[in-house]
C-alpha cells in the first residue's frame, strides 16, 4: 500500500520524545513521505508545551526538506464531558488538531461516560482526528463513536504504537480490530497513526498491516494513501 504522509508525531518539544523537528522532517523527506504531521503534547500531560509554544508555530516554514508540514497538537480529552485543555483561540493558530484520552489527564467515568466525552470530542469542529481510541486507556463503545466520526468528518487513528507488545495494552488487538469491522460496515475513512516519538518510527505501521488484512479493511478507506484526499476529507 503507498503511504504519502504521517500525521502523528512528537518531538523533543512533547517532554518525552527524542527528535527535534528538522530531524523528523529530514526521516519523513527520506522515506518518500509528501505530507508530516508534528503534533505535540497539549499541557495537560507532564512536561509537555505551555500554550506560548503553539502559539509561536507561525515562525517554522510549512515546507522543509521536500515535504509539507502539517504543525498542530495532540489535545488532551479530560472527561466524560468531552472538555479539552485547549482554548479555541489556542486551537485556532494550529494546522490539525487530534483528540485523545491519556491516563495522566483523564477523569474516568463509566463506560457510557467515557463514550459520551469521546462522541462529543469526535462532534467538536476544531478536531479533525481521535488519537489512539482503541488502546484500552478508557472503556468505550465503539459503534457511536464511528457513527459520530462518519457524521462530522472526524477521522479515527489505528495507533501503530499502542499495539506495541512494550506498551502493555492488552485490549488494543481485539478493541482496533472492532474499530475496523465498525468502520467498514459504516464506509467511515480511518487513519494511521504511527504515533512516533523518534524520527525512526515515523510512518511504521507494521503492527497494523496484519489487522488490516483480517478485517479485509478497503485500502480505499485509508487516508494515508493520498494527501489530496486527507486534506479534502478534512477540509485542511
């Protein structure tokens, strides 16, 4: 399958990842990518970026060693309310905005809860992708949160790194597995996520390519395949 782009990384930047941005650009350049998505840390995850570095992205070129930068954050979900710790005036300076849940930062609540908050962030207009939903960090159900993602043009990640076996997320498997049968009932677009925080792993999806051939997933639903069509899908 081609893959012409990547869109969620980390660099030094997030407090916990090993690359500054020319680095992963230069990777990103190397391995034939069109399009990087750099996407650090909102503040609620310890050591991450105070707001004043998103709001001075204006100054890194947009175009770096061949490829296209896409510079945005990888906003943090609080709650069963779907609250972000992210201001709209913050998210607006960004060029893509992802949502996830992470422990460090997330106040659990029953798995209907926990659903809510997700639909809600898949339903809020400043989010083009849902970082990570099936790694097991929150108890969800899934169908309303594809459903939601078909509604609103949201695009849910199939995180490379959760399925890691150093990660220890035991449901991840079995919960993108259900993501992907959802979505291919559904013909909801899902995206790839590598998730990387060192240049080396940008654009590895090793650990997915076997879900994907389980499920019969439709190559045509991937959006990693062709930035026109991720950048249309998302109205970027």
């Amino acid at each position: 399958m081609k893959i012409e782009l990547d869109v969620h990384t980390h660099t030094i930047a997030s407090g916990h990842a090993f690359s500054i941005l020319q680095e992963m650009a230069q990777a990103a350049a190397g391995k034939g990518l069109k399009l990087l998505g750099i996407t650090e840390h909102s503040p609620g995850v310890p050591g991450s970026c105070n707001p004043i570095y998103f709001r001075n992205l204006h100054v890194v070129p947009r175009q770096m060693y061949g490829i296209e930068l896409l510079l945005g954050a990888e906003i943090n979900i609080l709650d069963g309310e779907g609250n972000l710790d992210m201001d709209e005036n913050c998210m607006r300076m960004l060029d893509i905005r992802i949502a996830g849940i992470h422990s460090l930062c997330y106040s659990y609540g029953t798995v209907d809860e926990n659903t809510h908050g997700m639909v809600k962030a898949v339903s809020n207009p400043f989010i083009h992708i849902i970082s990570h939903p099936g790694d097991g960090t929150a108890e969800l159900n899934f169908e309303p949160i594809v459903l939601a993602a078909k509604e609103h043009h949201t695009l849910l990640e199939i995180n490379n790194s959760s399925l890691k076996p150093t990660r220890n997320k035991p449901n991840a498997r079995e919960n993108n597995l259900s993501i992907l049968r959802l979505c291919k009932r559904y013909e909801v677009p899902v995206i790839l996520g590598s998730d990387a925080h060192i240049s080396f792993d940008i654009a590895r999806y090793d650990y997915l390519y076997d879900l994907l051939q389980l499920t019969e997933f439709p190559e045509s639903l991937i959006m990693n395949r062709d930035v026109k069509s991720f950048k249309e899908y998302l109205c970027l």
